[in-house]
C-alpha cells in the first residue's frame, strides 16, 4: 500500500491510501458496482499488501491538537455488521467505502446506558442503550439512561457541546436525516426526562391516544424549558438541517412565544427558515443573528432505496428458498430533500470561517441506518450507510484543504442485522453484492412486523487529524466528548463564560413615556437572560454572540427616579444590573416613546434578531401591583414581529412602579 507523506508539518496527514482514494472519487458508488479485485493469491486480499510497515505511517497519521473545527459524523445503529453489510453490497468484501473506512486511525468504544432514579437497579449498567443515552454520551460526557436527552440519571441538565462551543465563541451546526427532534440530534439542543418530548402538543396528543405524559415537568406551561423543538430555538446552533417540519407547526402554549407556531417564533427570533433544496441554496449566511432552519421533511426524510422485504424462516423443517436481488432506488429520494453529504458541505460553507477567526462544531447523523435496521429492510440501512458515506466524504475533503479539522466518524450503538450463511428461522433477505456473490442478511430480534432490537456490541470509531489518536485502543462513548472538547480547547465550564457579564442602559435618562434600551453583555454561557424589575418578569431575550437587548416602555406616568433592570442568565444565573433616571425634564429627543424605528443594540438582522419585548415599567396608581402577561395580549404584538419598537403600546404589562432602593 501507498502512504502518502505528510503534506505540511504539522499539519495532519493520510496514513491510508483509502483515504487519498476517498478524496479522488468523484462519482458516487454506483449501486450496481462491481469489485475486479482479483483476491486468490498470497497477499492479494491484505489490505495492508505483503511488504508494507506500517509503523511511519501511523506515526504521520497521529498529529497533536487542538483543532479549529470538529466534525462528528454519527451512523445511527451502524454497527461492525451493518457497515460489512454495506461495504459487501456497495464496493465488494475486498473493497473500501470511500468515507467511512478511510479513516486512519481506529478505535472501539464501549456504549452500554445506566438504570435511572426510581430504578431498582439505579447507577447500574444496562447492557443495551438507545440513541438518547448514547448521544448523552458523548453530547455531555456523561452516562445515562435509555430516553434520557442531555440529562443525567437523575435527571439534572448537563450542557451539551454545541452549547459549550457557542460559550466558546465557535460556530455549531446540527444536521439530521431525521426529525430534528429525534434523540441523536436532540442531545445537542435540548435538555428533556423523555425523548418523546417533541412538540408543545406532544402530551395533548399522547393524551389523547391514551398514553402517559412525555414532556410532563419540561412542558413550558409546567414552568419547564420546553419541548425538544422550543428548546432548539433557544440552543440557536448556526445551522440545524432535518426533519421534523409537522412539529414546527405546533402553537407554543406558554412563554413569551405563547400563541405563536413554532415557524413563526423562529422567524421572530431571526431564523431563516427553508424546507426545500431549492430554499437552501439561496442561504448563503448562517452566525447568531440569522442562523439557518432547515426543515426538509414533515418526518424523517426519504430513503435513498425501496425497501427489501424479508423472507420469514421457520423454526424447524426446511427453510425457504430466497432467491438473491439488488435494491433499486427509491423515487422518493432526493428532490426538495437534499442528500446528507450536500447538507454537510452546506453546513461547512456556512461555518467555515478563514484563519484566525473562529472554528466550528458540527454533528451530521444518518439516522436512517437505524431505522430500517429496526424494520428488517437490508436496502434501507445499505441505503442509508451510502448516504453516510458520502457525507464522510465531503467532511473528509474538507478536512484535507482546511489541515485544521477532526473529523470523527462513528456510531451510538450496534443492531440487529447479521450476515449468515444460511436462511435463520427469523427474517431474511438475500442479495447480490458487489463481487457478484450472494450475502445473506437475517434479522433476529423481533418476530416479523415487529421493531428489531438494537443490540450492546462495541462499536468502530475512527477518526482524522489533529486529535484523533484520541479514539485509539478501547474507549467509552463519553471519552468521545472529551476528545472532542478537548481537541477544541473548550472551556467546559458555562457559569465562568457569563461571569462578569455587565448591562448597560441607553439612554440612561429617560423621561416619562419614553424607552430604554437594556444591554446584556459578557453573557456568552447563557442563550436566553430574563430581565427582571423589581422582581417582576419583563421579558426574555436571546443571546446573540453574548449579548442580550430588551426595549423597556416607560410608562407615561412613571415617577422620576432611578430604575433598576435585573438580567439573569438562564442557565447560569448570572446576573447583570442597569441603572437608568426617569426625569420629566429629561432630553426628549431619545427614548421619547415615538416609533422612530431604530433598532435596539445589538439586535440582530432577522425581523428582530431575537430581541423579545420587554414588558413596560413604571405604572399608574390603579395598576396595583398586579402583572398581567398572557397569552392574550402577548401573542397579537409578538406576530407584528418587526414592529419591535411598538411593543409600549401594544404590551399591557405593569410593573410596580417604585424607585430604586439606591436612588
Ligand atoms: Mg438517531
Ligand atoms: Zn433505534
């Protein structure tokens, strides 16, 4: 074998001519594409050929940290069986698929979950995890239960890597063939007891179906953060790229979105949002002000083939005859759904950022794999693995030109399919591979019709550039977090990002009537700061790269003083104190409460950057201390989106009025 010398000094190098061979195809696999590796002779099948030593190459491959950018590429359910599976069809058993097994350096890691509170077996192994706890894994570095996203086994929040890395100042992206909801890509924008937490209406309609609560305590009108889809929109990662459109038509029912579809809040917060191919090539920029919101699918996007159907064996007697097939594709595919590596070279487009400016994190999943593992459709999951490969693909390609870039390809757990030599009493498809042979491929965990299982074998990691001998020998699925952070040089730790955060206030005099602009800065651990007077709510704001803006009315009949605007990060509860004087005779020609259609600070460029209207202060006597924020009266002026500046007239939100204890 051929190893390529390394490139730049430090920079990292290809160990495997599989890799220089990814990088030089351009044309997809074809599914009809037959080996003409000739394997009988001594040596003809070694990978490796008879002479080579490999020693230098390895030792090129290994290159040190950090990395500016960190692409994980995660094949749900892609186990040892499914990616032979695939390589057999696709390229023939002598070959190589282009992305996935170029990789130069690789590992095993361990992906077993945890038993939660409440469980008799607490803290204790569970053998078998699920995409939730698996993605916890190596999402927070942290072990956890099976349905459990971003959470630990006893059910406290721990902060995900595309939050870590926006408190570090990098870009994130989050892409899926899935429903962006679905737990591999949830692990990285939410915090929820139960995956099955997708929408506002998700318990409305588990209720209605006879089944117990979801979201429960994390349902915004149970005073929680929300369900999965609210919670992405606070996450704000720079790019997101899925499925999982249906639940965005879902009508927030409490918060300061209360009222609003989740499509129209995100448009409100300065999201773009497209559903199509054709949409996304008209993004040509995604950063905090205006991230990107790519829904592509009402539910989990097409797969790339028609599925196979399994033969049923029998349990004793003869088994049936199976004659072998090649899948043929699915004319579902692609159209308004961009394939996995398109989305992936898109994300790299919009996060890649020249030398010396910020890095980037991005998860790219095909989830499909998975999927169509459970359903026993062999064309499915290969399908889907090709998907993948192609993704690696572009990420590997980006990665060589950029010699800056980890790319980590691997899976969150193994799964059913098994290639075997004979019909098994369970399900069975038969097909013609690349050599021209025939592979057998049966499914045992679950009775026909019904979800096959995923299974608790150790699964590949392999992984290229600075960092990657990181997932060398046998690891765990949280060493993967850490190898990630670390390649990153993150700082873990998101209190100390918003520490020292300050607010500010314009103008700091203001007459009765007038406006004042409340500035949050330094607030790069939190994406969401509540402002608070006197104790009282006056909205929430996003955080748009560490900084925070409110637009507070003051009321005409405010009394003069001086006011106190309390910002607390959300999740760090650090907070930050403006102090502004409310004079009658103060200069009238800012904050004067007329709609002069200056955009407050900091605010971003969608139709209000994900500035929220703050509620009003001071007050008339009658107002009594009361505080009224509903739905109501909220959701008419939140739909006026960018009439952000209206927001004194419209708001009927009281605050008490009362001077600053430190006048
Ligand atoms: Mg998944
Ligand atoms: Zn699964």
């Amino acid at each position: 074998m051929v190893i390529r010398p390394s490139r730049r000094g430090a920079v990292a190098t290809f160990a495997t001519a599989a890799l220089a061979a990814a990088l030089a195809v351009s044309a997809p696999l074809s599914a009809s594409a037959a080996t003409d590796f000739d394997l009988d002779g001594t040596a003809d099948a070694a990978r490796n050929g008879a002479g080579a030593d490999r020693a230098d190459a390895v030792r090129a491959s290994i290159v040190d940290g950090p990395a500016k950018n960190v692409i994980l590429l995660i094949g749900d359910g892609m186990g040892d069986s499914e990616i032979t599976a695939a390589r057999n069809y696709l390229v023939g058993a002598g070959g190589s698929l282009p992305g996935i097994d170029a990789l130069p350096l690789t590992g095993q890691y361990t992906t077993y979950s945890l038993y939660p509170e409440g469980n008799p077996n607490v803290g204790k192994v569970d053998a078998v995890p699920d995409s939730a706890a698996t993605g916890t894994a190596w999402a927070t570095g942290t072990k956890t239960y099976d349905n459990a996203v971003g959470v630990d086994i006893y059910g406290d929040r721990e902060d995900n890597l595309i939050e870590i890395a926006k408190a570090n100042g990098l870009r994130t992206g989050n892409v899926s063939t899935a429903e962006i909801q679905d737990a591999t890509p949830a692990v990285q924008a939410a915090h929820v007891a139960q995956r099955a937490c997708y929408g506002p209406d998700t318990d409305a309609q588990r209720a209605a179906a006879g089944q117990s609560a979801a979201c429960g305590p994390d349902a915004k009108e149970n005073g929680g953060a929300g369900s999965i889809s609210e919670q992405l929109l606070d996450t704000r990662a720079d790019v997101t790229f899925g499925g999982g459109r249906e639940y965005f038509s879902q009508t927030a029912n409490a918060g300061v979105y209360s009222g609003l579809t989740l499509e129209q809040q995100a448009a409100d917060r300065g999201y773009q949002y497209v559903t199509t191919a054709a949409g996304l090539d008209g993004i040509t920029e995604a950063d905090q002000e205006s991230p990107v919101l790519g829904l592509f699918a009402e539910r989990n996007f097409a797969t790339r083939f028609s599925p196979s159907v399994p033969v049923q064996g029998v349990a004793t007697g003869t088994q049936p005859t199976i004659p072998a097939i090649r899948c043929t594709d699915n004319p579902a595919y692609g159209g308004d759904q961009p394939a996995l590596a398109a989305l992936t070279e898109k994300s790299i487009d919009l996060l890649d950022r020249p030398d010396g400016e910020s890095g980037f994190f991005l998860q790219v999943e095909g989830a499909s794999i998975d999927k169509q593992d459970h359903a026993a459709d062999a064309c499915g999951q290969i399908g889907e693995t090709q998907d993948l490969d192609e993704a690696v693909q572009a990420a590997l390609e980006f990665a060589e030109a950029d010699g800056e870039t980890l790319v980590i390809v691997t899976a969150d757990h193994a799964h059913t399919s098994q290639i075997v030599d004979n019909v098994t009493p369970g399900l069975n498809t038969r097909l013609t591979t690349a050599d021209g042979t025939s592979m057998l491929i049966a499914y045992g965990t679950a009775a026909a019709g019904g979800s096959q299982q995923h299974t608790g074998a150790q699964l590949r990691i392999a992984a290229y550039g600075p960092g990657a001998a990181n997932v060398l020998g046998l690891t765990d699925q949280t060493d993967n977090f850490f190898t990630m952070a670390n390649a990153l040089e993150l700082d873990r730790d998101l209190v100390a990002a918003s520490t020292g955060a300050t607010a500010t206030a314009d103008p700091t005099e203001v007459a009765p009537g007038g406006r004042v602009t409340i500035t949050g800065s330094g607030f790069a651990g939190d994406v969401i700061v509540n402002a608070t007077f006197d104790g009282e709510p006056l909205g929430q704001a996003d955080v748009i790269d560490g900084v925070a803006t409110f637009v507070v009315p003051v009321d005409a009949d405010a009394g003069e003083g001086d006011y106190e605007v309390v910002l607390t990060g959300a999740r760090t509860g650090v907070t930050a104190t403006a102090t502004f004087t409310v004079a009658v005779d103060a200069d009238a020609s800012s904050g004067d409460g007329t709609d002069d259609g200056a955009p407050a600070p900091g605010a971003g460029g969608g139709a209000n950057g994900g500035t929220t209207p703050a509620g009003s202060i001071g007050g008339s006597p009658n107002a009594g201390g009361s505080l009224s924020f509903t739905g109501a009266e909220v959701a008419p002026f939140l739909a006026l989106g960018g009439l952000l500046l209206a927001a004194g007239t419209a708001l009927v939100v009281r605050a008490r009025m009362r001077r600053a204890r430190h006048a």
